[in-house]
C-alpha cells in the first residue's frame, strides 16, 4: 500500500523516457502525454483517498533503515498538493497538443515539463531536508530547459534574470542544510523536529531557518525578492506559463509550510513574525504594481505576488484554522491562477494580443470564452460563492481570531484592489469595442478549438465546485491545519516506521 | 581548525557575492562557482574536522570497528559538486547564447535591457 506514495514521481518519470526514446510524432505524443497526466491523476486521487483513511503514510526509499535512509512522506497537505498538481497537470498537457509548435516538441518539450511534474510531486512528498534540495534541483534543470526553449530572441534575457536568481536561492538552501546538519546531525524532517529543540545554540539555529526562509523566499516570489517573477513569466509559451504560474512558486510556499511547522517552531516570536512582515508587504506590492499594468500577463504575474502573500499569511498567523485557510488558498489559487493564463492565450489568440489596449469586443464575438474568464477573475477578487471567496474569509477570520486586526484589514483591502485589476482585463478585453485592427503576426481566431476551451472550462468548473461545496474542502483543510499544528502523527509515523 | 576553515568560508563567501553584484554576467558564473566551493567547504566543516579511520568495514567482520569518519557529509558535498557542475555548465551556455543575442553581457546595458521591452510589445510568437 505505502508503495503508491513512488507513483506520482515514477508515472511522470517513465512517461518522460517513453517519450524522449520512442520519438512520436506531433499527434501520438500529445495523446501519450494526457494519457500519462491521466494516469498521474488517478494515482494522486487514489494516494489522497488512502491518506485520508491512514492519516500519513511512509515509504523508506531501498528500505534502508530510519536516521540514514530517505523516506517518502504523505500527510494531508502533501497528498492535497499532489492531487493539485496531478489536475493542472492535465489540463495543461489537454492545453500543449494545440498550442505547442513542432519546434517546442523537438526541443523536448513533453519530457521536460514531465521531469518538471515528477521533481514536483517528489519535493512534496519527500521526507528529508537534503532530499528537498535535490528535487528543488531538479525543477530547476526542468524548468530551465523549458523557459530557454524556441527563442525568438526575446526571452534569453528574462531566462537569465530566472536562472541566476534562483541558482542564488539553491545556494541558501545548501548552505542553510549544512548548517543544520552541523548543529543536529540529522537531516531527516521528522527526527529534526524533535533534535532541533534540543540545541543549545538557539541562535544559530535561528539564523540557519532565516537563510532557508531566504532561501524558499526567492522560490516562492515574496516581498523583496520576487522580481524575477514578474520579469519572465509573461515571456513563456501560455501553457509552460500556465504551469508555472500554478505551480512554482507555490512548491516554495510548501516548502515554508513544512519546515515553519515541522522543524522551526522554537523561536516563532523571530521566524513567524518576520514572515508576517513579509507577507503583508508582498500582499500590498504585488496588487499595487498590478494595478499599473497593461500586459493581461504582466497584471497576472503580479497577482501572483500578491496571493502568494495571503498564503504566507496564513502560516505567519499559525494557528490551525489558519493553516487550514493557506490550504484551501494554495488549492484555490492553483486552479484559478493557472486558468486565467489559459484563458490569456486564449485572449491573444481570439484578439492577436496580450495588451489591452489592442483587445475588445470579446464579450459579442467570444461568449463561452468571457465565461472561462469571468469565473476565475473572479475567484481570484474573491467574490461568493466562488472558491476565492472562502480562501480569503478563512485567512482574514483566522487573523481575526488571533487577535491581528491590522492584517484582517489589509488582506480585506488586497482582495478589493484585486478587483479593481480584474474588472480591469475584464472592461479592457471584454466589454470595450474592439479596438482598430492592429498588425499582428497572429492572425486573431474566431472559433477556439475545443482542445484549447475544454480545459478551461473544466477548471472553471472545478473552481465553481469548490466555491458550492466548500464544506468537505474545508473539513480536510481543517485536519490539514491540525496535522500540521501539532505533528507527533507524522512524527510518529516517520520514526515508528524505521 | 574550524576556526581557520570558518573564516575562510566567510572570505571566500563575501568575495564571491562581491562578483555576482557586479553586474557583469561573467563575474557572477565565477562568483556563483567560488560560492559553490565555500559552502562545500562549510559542509565539510559542520560535519566535524576528525583524525579518523575511513568509514570501511574489515574482510571478515560484521560491523565497524572503532570511530570512523562520518561519510554522510561528503555524500552531500559530492552531491552538491555534481549539481554545481551541471548547474554551472548551464550557466556558461546560456551566457553564450545570449551574448549571441544581445551582444553584452553587461547587465546595466542599453542593449541587455532592450530586448525586454521588445517582448512587452506583443511579439509573441
């Protein structure tokens, strides 16, 4: 049983080596990689029901024995982020068959966003801090060779700003584990969590969280560090920006949840206030800069910034009702953000561009297309009864409860200004007449093949569903949120399983 | 020794982020590689400097024999060695290629920072 806790990095991997060694063509790789996103989904739905029935599972990698080996984790919050990843996923390898050139294809495009996903799945699942920065690594490599892909000159420049920000962060990340396992001896999550409270050296163990928060900070795009977000995610293919835009920050905002509850809970007045500080300012930068931008991407990419703010709100408020919130935030952001940058290519293909001031008219010309947009803008402004609206609710309660009035009301007016950025795309690409033709090397379509509105719409309805049966999403969050407040289960689990 | 080996970490850790603030391209790749090696050097030394046996088990016998050196941290730091490589490898060609594009690799230049603003036009492929 404890096996299936291999398949969501496995699948993808094989995956990988049968498209990279059998060399199929345009059509016959498509088809393989849904199928293998098929595959990865109902594993991760079959990983997430058996979680859910023995609370953490554990797999010891070549049943080596417990302080050398490396093990394999699955708690609620891992397995939840799996079966997220498992769903954009899907939609985007539906999304890639129509979107991605020849070229793209040859340059391995399907291989490299499988890597992508195993490295994925295996930072969420693995049970070593060293193990982590391995799969941190690894998603690097991947998503270095996607973003330098079929260069028509302007992205080098924005891959190079990616590259060397985060080749900086994986030096934090080692260093910071060096650390650690000078003061502990021991690099496994859950023997640390007990060894980390038992050195004397508080503050040097307090410095070596600061470099990993630093370390996960650039990953995950908060405040002083996330300008590389901004600069490259707008230059990528729409289905690797979809993915990216989904996925990759919030591996880092993972990676925070997991140590910051696990291991770093000895000096939480430095850690968890500093992250405090930090997510209320990326909140508030993030929606600002949006606010002043014409590039539907560009407004996207900020927001981003701005949401992954709420998130690590929750886990700098860190009571388990707040934790609960960032759980349901990072599932309801996922869908919702990776949608919307479906729907942009979608946009630029039905207008023939990213800016809004050359867009219009789509509410007369595109109807289903204005539906795909209008529900996830609008969950990401949070209005009921969508998902967004009940991520933010959690998270301002939860500030709220503990007793943190000014954060409530800044998360409340960040939620309004990102309103304002949506009703923005919405007037701008929608509702306005459609601006004089411009020349533009897309020819603007008017009938959007289904493989292109199909997944779009399935998210959307995804997150409609979410929004309506908000009550066993939030149960689950709530046990995620206990889970992760008080961890001798996984604790537990790791070591009983030794 | 720890004491020497810390400070040289802290040497060659302020030395290379002085490079990779230069804004010069090149200079980060070497800063980027010398930070590299110091936080190797900083494994190894959380790891315990020890005078002790290799960590290998004699023909005949079961277990270890005595203290041995911990190997675990030049695990990681071989680890670390082969990532770094590759990473820096990467590096070096993506520099090239871009320099191939740009014709600088000063990251302050005209030239570096033109070929965003190309992008945010809509030249999308």
């Amino acid at each position: 049983m404890n096996l299936l806790l291999i398949l969501p990095i496995l699948l993808p991997m094989v995956m990988a080596m049968i498209s990279v060694l059998t060399g199929l063509d345009r059509a016959r790789s498509g088809m393989l990689a849904v199928f293998g996103a098929l595959l990865h989904l109902c594993a991760s739905g079959f990983l997430l029901a058996t979680v859910v029935d023995h609370q953490v599972l554990v797999l010891w990698m070549g049943n080596w024995p417990a302080p050398a080996g490396i093990c394999l984790v699955a708690d609620y919050l891992s397995a939840a982020m799996v079966l997220i990843t498992s769903v954009i996923y899907l939609a985007v390898m539906v999304y890639s068959g129509k979107e991605i050139t020849p070229h793209q294809r040859r340059s391995g495009y399907y291989p490299l966003m499988q890597f992508l996903t195993a490295a994925i799945c295996g930072a969420f699942l693995t049970g070593d801090l060293f193990n982590l920065y391995v799969w941190f690594e690894l998603i690097l490599m991947a998503s270095f060779g996607i973003m330098i892909m079929e260069n028509p000159g302007s992205r080098l420049t924005s891959a190079v700003k990616y590259v060397t920000m985060n080749l900086l962060s994986t030096v934090f990340l080692i260093m910071a584990i060096g650390l650690i396992y000078g003061l502990t001896g021991t690099l496994n999550m859950a023997d640390l969590h007990e060894k980390v409270a038992q050195v004397d050296n508080t503050a040097l163990v307090t410095g070596a969280a600061l470099l990993l928060m630093m370390a996960f900070a650039i990953k995950s795009a908060l405040f002083p560090l996330f300008f590389w977000l901004p600069a490259t995610y707008h230059t990528l293919p729409v289905p690797v920006a979809a993915f990216f835009a989904g996925m990759l920050t919030k591996v880092g905002v993972y990676a925070l949840i997991r140590l910051f509850t696990l291991v770093f809970v000895t000096d939480v007045a430095v850690t968890h206030t500093l992250l405090m500080v930090m997510a209320v300012l990326t909140m508030v930068s993030g929606v600002a800069a949006a606010a002043s931008q014409m590039d539907i991407r560009r407004i996207l990419s900020f927001h981003i910034i701005s949401q992954v703010g709420y998130m690590v709100l929750g886990l700098a408020v860190f009571t388990p009702l707040a934790l609960a919130g960032t759980l349901v935030y990072l599932i309801h952001h996922i869908i919702v953000k990776a949608n919307l940058f479906l729907v942009s290519g979608l946009i630029q293909r039905a207008t023939g561009s990213f800016d809004l001031k050359q867009t219009g008219g789509l509410y007369q010309t595109h109807g289903l297309l204005s539906l795909g947009f209008f529900i996830p803008a609008f969950s990401l402004a949070g209005f009921p009864p969508l998902s967004g609206f009940w991520a933010k609710l959690l998270i301002i309660y939860a500030c709220l409860e503990a007793g943190h009035y000014f954060l409530g009301a800044t998360a409340a007016v960040v939620g309004l200004m990102t309103v304002f950025s949506m009703i923005k795309i919405w007037t701008e690409a929608f509702w306005k007449k459609k601006a004089l033709p411009v020349d533009s090397p897309v020819e603007p379509l008017v009938d959007i093949p289904f493989q292109l509105m199909g997944p779009v719409l399935c998210l959307c309805l995804l997150t409609v569903l979410i929004g309506v049966f908000m009550e066993p999403v939030l149960k689950f969050a709530l046990v995620a949120g206990e889970q992760l407040m008080s961890p001798h289960q996984y604790v537990l689990a790791v070591k009983g399983g030794g | 020794m720890e004491a020497l080996l810390a400070m040289l970490v802290g040497l060659i850790t302020a030395a290379a982020f002085y490079l990779m603030l230069s804004g010069m391209l090149v200079r980060f790749v070497f800063g980027f590689t010398l930070m590299g090696n110091a936080v190797n050097l900083l494994i190894f030394t959380a790891g315990r400097l020890t005078h002790s046996d290799p960590p290998l088990i004699e023909p005949g016998q079961t277990g270890l024999a005595g203290p041995v050196a911990n190997a675990l941290p030049q695990a990681l730091i071989l680890t670390a060695i082969v990532i770094g490589f590759a990473m820096v490898t990467f590096l070096l060609i993506l520099l090239y290629r871009t320099h191939h594009q740009t014709g600088t690799l000063d990251a302050d230049q005209d030239a570096f920072l033109t070929e965003i603003s190309l992008s945010e036009k809509g030249k999308v492929s």
